[in-house]
C-alpha cells in the first residue's frame, strides 16, 4: 500500500481513536468534539494526571492542514498543543513558522495507536482559567454518559 492510500485510508476518527489509546495509557483522558467557549470546538480535548488541559487539532489531509487558519483560537484553552496526524502525511508544514512549532506538539497516528513524535511544551493556563476548562469538560464528559444511559436526558444542559 503507498503512503498516498494510507493517509486516504486513515479518518481523523481512526486518528482520534489511535490518540485516545495513547492518551489512556500515559493516564490522559479526552473527549472528542469539545466545544471551547470562543464558538471553536476541539477535535480532542483532555485532562492529564497532574490537572492539565490538553488539546489535539487532528488534520488527516494536507490541504486541510494547510487551509486551517482557526487553530491558534485554541491555544488560549489549554496547556499543552498538539497536531494529530496519520502515518505517512507530510508533516514538513508543521515546522514553519504559521504553525508555531515552538508551542505545538505533534502526534502521529492510525486507528490502532500513537507516538508523540515532538511533544508539546507547556505553556499554563491561569489557574482560574484551568479551573473553569477542567469544569466544563468534565460537565460535558458526564453529560454524554447520562444522554448515553438514558436518551431522554438530551434535550436538557445542552451547551451552545
């Protein structure tokens, strides 16, 4: 198979599922699809062992990595930043400077696992603002249990 059919082949969900593996193993948990109170919604979004936030913008294809101009939003949501992407994807535009090498981690992965191939440096949240992020994930993370035991919960605590 060449490079060009796995990167086809590799969804951002199966890249979601491969993080959250290696996420779980290094005692991190995300949710997926996380909307952050500037209107954006994070592909990943987690918690790790030591309180801190962590988001994951997940690009399976170049263009749409190279077209992604919101991605900064993020970054006043979390502590830590990382670009998810599948096995083989050019990942050259991740070193220029548009995408903030300095501040930006880089995971890559398939439908089975992930490797940290630049982890993220830190760059802490306020403690306030940690506070209020690890609330509203963990909100939303309860939310999704209770809707997932019993749909007729959906339509209360709906976040815009």
């Amino acid at each position: 198979m060449s490079d060009s059919q796995l990167i086809s082949d590799c969804t951002a969900a199966q890249v979601a599922r491969g993080i959250a593996r290696l996420f779980a193993r290094n005692d991190i948990w995300c949710l997926s699809e996380m909307p952050l109170r500037n209107g954006r919604r994070a592909d990943l979004m987690g918690v790790d062992a030591k309180g801190r936030v962590i988001i994951v913008e997940i690009k399976v294809q170049r263009g749409d990595l190279l077209g992604d101009g919101k991605w900064p939003d993020y970054l006043d949501y979390c502590d830590r930043f990382y670009w998810g992407v599948p096995p083989g994807m050019d990942r050259s535009p991740l070193e220029g400077d548009s995408h903030k090498p300095d501040c930006c981690g880089i995971i890559v992965a398939d439908e089975y696992d992930g490797e940290i191939l630049r982890p993220a440096p830190l760059h802490p949240l306020s403690a306030a603002r940690r506070k209020v992020e690890v609330e509203r994930l963990a909100r939303a993370a309860l939310r999704r249990m209770t809707v997932a035991a019993d749909p007729h919960c959906a339509p209360w605590g709906q976040e815009s």
